[in-house]
C-alpha cells in the first residue's frame, strides 16, 4: 500500500527497505560504541537528503530517520 503525502505517493516497500538500512546502521553504530566503550546514544546518525528524491526522504522520515544535514559548497 502506498501513502500519499502531498503530491508524492512513497510506497510501503521502499520505507521498509529504508528503514532495514537504517536499522542495520544503527547496530554497526552500536557495535562500534560497545567496542570504544561509549554509550550508543553519545552517537547520531545524521542522513544526507542532498541527492535523493522527496519521496526517498519523506520514506526515510516515515522509517523514523529524523536528523537530517546538507553542506553547499
């Protein structure tokens, strides 16, 4: 089933592929703060919308990413 945000539609298929990435980031973040001895929360996953479609974005949001960053140069 698709959801309709706007203009854009963004499938259920492409937020669970999303959020499986994310998911799968989050815990090599983990890992990696279990291995530095710091508490996973001392880290932030901050996305990168730059390149990517609205739709991929708003998926991404619907998946619970919600910092997002850009830098212009």
């Amino acid at each position: 089933m698709a959801e309709i945000i706007g203009n854009t539609s963004i499938s259920q298929a492409m937020t669970n592929e999303i959020q499986a990435r994310l998911e799968q980031l989050r815990e090599r973040i983990r890992h990696a703060c279990a291995r530095a001895r710091r508490p996973p929360d001392a880290v932030r996953l901050l996305a990168v919308s730059k390149t990517f479609e609205a739709r991929k974005v708003i998926a991404a949001i619907l998946a619970r990413q919600i910092e997002f960053g850009e830098s212009y140069v």
